[in-house]
C-alpha cells in the first residue's frame, strides 16, 4: 500500500482534530457536561470523515487505484487509538474517562476496519480504479 501526500496531509489534519477533540472532551466532562460532550462527539467525527473525503477524493483523482478509502480509514484508526492511548498514559484524561472505553473501541473498530480490508482485497483484485477488468480488456 502506498502512503502519498494526501494520506500524510489527512494524517497531519486528522491529529490536529483529535489533540482539540481529546483535550475538548475531557475538559467537558471534568466540567460534567455530558450532553455537550456528544455534541462536541458528532462534531469531531463529521468533521473526520469530511477531512477524509476531500483528502481520498484527491487521491483517487491522481491515482490509477481502486482503494475504497481503505488507507484513509486505516489511517484514522491508527491515529484516533494510538492517541487515545497516549493521552492515557500522559495523564490528561478527566476523571470520568476509563481506559477500558479506549480499549473497546479499538477493538469493535478493529472489527470492522479488518471486514473493510477483506473488502478491499476482493475489490482491488477485480478492478482498475473502479473500471471492471472485463471492460477494460474486451
């Protein structure tokens, strides 16, 4: 799999949005605003995915692939749960947060990030960027 400069340009973006969603959701719920903390949630993973887009829609535009945004998603996954877990382990989590909900998510998100991947080999294996290989070689 290749890394371009769309990827590392998500990946630059993607910390920044998880360093102010972390400090944002543990300063929240120190303050025990609960609801605001799904608010604050929601917004971080719009904000996520759009970020994902518009880097994915650029990549594919440049790019001879079929990839179904599978590095994009690894990408997050690695980002999103390694800092959790440095966060963790520097101490800034609030009294309210539980390693345990770090741990699980990765897990469950792993579920799911492991049948994208199995997804993305079957669809890899059949196409040229999104162009059939029965098409292309009639």
């Amino acid at each position: 799999m290749k890394i371009t400069a769309n990827q590392l340009r998500f990946a630059a973006v993607l910390l920044a949005l998880t360093i102010v969603f972390r400090f944002g959701l543990s300063r929240l719920l120190d303050m025990q605003y609960f609801t605001l903390v799904w608010v604050v949630a929601s917004v971080y993973a719009i904000a996520a995915f759009l970020t994902g887009w518009y880097f994915g829609r650029k990549d594919h535009e440049s790019l001879p692939i079929y990839d179904i945004g599978f590095r994009f998603h690894l990408t997050t996954y690695i980002i999103c749960n390694v800092y959790g877990e440095v966060w963790y382990l520097l101490g800034f989590q609030s009294r309210y947060e539980d390693i345990l909900v770090v741990h699980l998510t990765a897990l469950y998100w792993g579920v799911f990030l492991l049948l994208h991947f199995i997804v993305f080999i079957a669809t890899r294996k059949n196409a040229i960027k999104g162009i059939s290989k029965t098409e292309i070689f009639e």
